[in-house]
C-alpha cells in the first residue's frame, strides 16, 4: 500500500486509527478458549467489528511468539484474513527487529512478503545495514524506533548526542538511508510538545503514535503538533479497545470504544 | 546455567567457541532437502559433530522466522535436542528482542522459560522497563547489544552522548538495572581495541563476541584486551563453521573448522 492510499482511506473513513492486535489468553472473554484457535477467534471478531472505524491494525508479534507454534499460526491466519477481506486496510508487524544486513534480510521477507504485512517495526540501534534490507521492499513501509513511549525512553533516546537528541539524530541520519521514502516512525504519544521539533525533521513522513488512552497521551494535543497536510499519524490504541469487556459481547464493547476514538478523529479531520 | 558453570564448562573442554546456528535453506548440502525437517536434520549433523569442541551454540531466530510454522518448528527441535543431550552447553536465542515492560516480559517468558533457552540477545533502545523483564529469570541471562559488529553501529553506537560514546553509556547504565548481573554483553570483535575500555566500565560481565573470521575480527586481539579472570568471553563464528563444506561430508568439515578455533583457544587460556 502506498502512503496516498493511506491518507485516501484516512479520509474516506475519518479515522487514522489503528488497533493493537495484543492478544493475551488470561484476559479474552473465557468463552472463546473453548475454540480451536481462541486468538484467532477473538482477532477475527474484533476486525470484523472494527474495520470500517480504523485504517490499520497492528499485532505485536510478541503475543503470539509467547504461545509457540500456535501463537504463529494465529498470526499468519489474522494477517491472511485481512489480507483477504480488507486488502484497503494497512497493517503493521509491530516486531521491533533489527540485525546485521544479511539476518535484517531474513526478517524483512518473513514479515513484508511471507506474511504480507504492509510494514514491520524496526529499532535502529545496529544503524544503516540493519534498517535498509526492510527498505527494499516496494510500496511496503519500516517503520522506526524513534521516541517510543516508555519510561525507558528517557535512558538512551532523549539523551544528547552531539549536541543534539538522540531520537532525533535517528530521525536525521535516517533520512540518507536507501529507499528512505519508505520509513515512517514510532513517537509516542506521552510526549506530545516533541512532535513540533520531530515534524521540522520529518515534516512529510507518518508517525505511528502509541500511548494515547491507557498510557496517558493526548489526542488533540498529538494532532495540533504532529499532524500534516497528508494526516501523517496513525494512533494506536490496543488495550483499551481490544479488552473494553471479557463478556460474549466483547466485540461491540470493542467497536464502542473504537468509535469514541474514530469521532474524535473525525472532528479534528474536518476542522 | 549459572556463569561459574560455565565458566567452568569452559576451563573443561579448553573453549570458550559459540557455534551459530544461522541455516539457510540456500547454502545447506542438497542432499539434505529431501529430509523431512532439513534445518533440524543439518543443526543435530552439526552438534552431533562439534558439541565436544564448544561452549555455547546460538541460533539466529530471523533465520528460522524466515521459514514460517515450520522454521519455529525446526528452531523447537533444535533448543530441545540440545537441552536433552547437551545440558552442559549453553544456548542463547539471538532475537535482538525489545519492547515497552508488558510485552518484554512476553518474549522473555517465550525464549527463557518456554523454549528453554539460557539467553537471549536484547536490543537496548527502549531502556530498562524495556530490558529488566528478561532479568528476572533466575540463572539465565540477558545479552545485550552493546557495540555490534557491522557497519552501522557506527551511525549511533559510537556517538558521544553526554560526553561518552553511546554504547559505554549502555553499559554504565545498564549496571544499575535490577538484576544487572543476569547481563552479558554483545560486543564485536572488529573493534578489539575497544576492549580495554569496555572492560573498565563491566570487568566482570561475560560478553559474546561475534565478527571473529568471517567479519574480519582477530581472535588474539580480542583476548589480549577482553578476556578476564573467569575467561568472560564467548566468541561466536557462524558462516565460517558450519558452511565449512556443503558436501555429504558437512559435519566433519564444520568439525574440523570448530577444532580449528578450539585449538587457538586452548593455547590462549592457557598460556
């Protein structure tokens, strides 16, 4: 997918949200463990009634690794059902990777052509050989370690380097990378003042922005600074949609929750 | 695993030689392809052959990933036919993993407790919340990347933050984590002058070096500078081991070129 479509879809629906797809068995409703597969079964029945209020979904592979071979089966049957049925929706392997340039290439097959994701997560502490094998891929997306929005962020990124942040010097160095037209960034959402210095950096690029809801960012305040003329942001939210209730009614609590996000979007889009 | 058994594991068998376990369905003997499970089948030849002449073995899972259901498939097999007939070897998950507290604490579970690793790689971006889930497992360990051996860890791991090269600030900073002395470190061998440095900041921690042969780095140089009192080094050679030949004859060559390394070891420990 490309970045114009994003925005078209964007548009279209009124909504640059994106849902978290971290699904944890100790908290789905306990009727769906009976299933055959119960991540897939809660997956499959939150897209279907979420998809028309978001424009993205982002699994973190970390869920589903932790249930072995069943978890990555689940993963590769969330992905091909949204493939299948919502080709126009982007999705996100939210995997963090990052290695040498010849492992790097490895994980960029698995997830952007085996998989079929639309982007892959990606830290960019092994630099430039470890980020330009996800790049290659054509009007797929790799999407950056930047300012994420944990405590920790404040260890490493936020430190000077060079007289100059070090999430920004990711930001800047990264932009002389092969095929950089195909990265977009993580920020978070708890730092919302940082996205106008971010948006001098990279004022045309997307931003996935995590943390608004459950860890304490700002909708509007993330929109009056890090918005751009082609939208440029993708708001996750996982733990407040996904688990709105254990119930049988889970998956219209979910789209409940999704919608109060997908109007608040709306009002800010159309003013 | 505790460092004192492995060291003394190490003081045993003359090596401290880490076997990287990277297979790659394009570079195996043909031969092998027709086998239900060629990437098990190609890692048990390999240990079968060389677990007399090396402490450690360490799959990279981007190399496994790559292959989907059945890759997991093969990386299981591998960690459990080790854990059952090589207890006293150490093994470490080279996933590179990362993520805010929660979801660390995902991954961790999966490598250390459910597959059953002793270690696993961590990428040190996101900071302590990030990192100290993996810490908390008793007698296992947590290698994270300090300075890596490729290109690119000069775009941010060898800029000055705060005064001091970035990589020297992870691993000041890292000593003060909870459990800190679950930490080993990855630093390549490429740059052994380094070392001195290095072991100043962590004189005690094991590190796993990689980049020696195949990457250029020089065994002698590396031990000159990073060895210490309980040896606390790991030096992997991966492409250079077990590519040694792609003949029905693999195991032996890859022997042979295991034996290679040990007998340059044996001679360092104990001069």
């Amino acid at each position: 997918m490309t970045t114009q479509q994003l925005t078209a879809q964007i548009k279209k629906k009124n909504s640059f949200l994106c849902i978290g797809l971290d699904v944890d068995l100790t908290k789905i409703p306990p009727h769906l463990l009976t299933q055959e597969d119960p991540i897939f079964a809660f997956n499959k029945a939150i897209i279907d009634a979420t998809h028309h209020l978001c424009v993205a979904y982002k699994p973190n592979t970390a869920f589903y690794e932790a249930y072995g071979l069943k978890g990555w089966k689940s993963l590769e049957k969330t992905i091909q059902y949204l493939n299948t049925n919502h080709p126009e929706i982007f999705t996100i392997a939210d995997a963090k990777r990052g290695d040498i340039g010849n492992t790097s290439r490895m994980y960029a097959k698995a997830f952007l052509e085996d998989l079929g994701f639309d982007s892959v997560t990606v830290a960019p502490y092994m630099g430039k050989d470890s980020v330009e094998p996800f790049l290659e891929f054509k009007d797929k997306h790799t999407i950056l370690l930047a300012l994420t929005s944990n405590e920790g962020a404040f260890d490493f990124q936020t430190k000077a380097v060079d007289g100059r942040e070090l999430y920004k010097q990711v930001l800047e160095t990264s932009k002389s990378w092969k095929n950089s037209e195909n990265l977009m960034y993580v920020v978070g959402a708890t730092k919302a003042a940082y996205f106008a210095d971010i948006r001098k950096i990279i004022p045309n690029s997307f931003l996935l922005v995590p943390g608004v809801g459950a860890q304490g960012g700002d909708l509007k305040e993330v929109c009056k600074y890090g918005m751009n003329a082609a939208v440029g942001l993708l708001v996750n939210s996982s733990r407040g949609i996904i688990y709105a209730s254990n119930d049988e009614n889970f998956a219209e609590a979910a789209a409940e929750k999704a919608k109060e996000l997908q109007q608040e979007m709306a009002v800010i889009l159309n003013n």
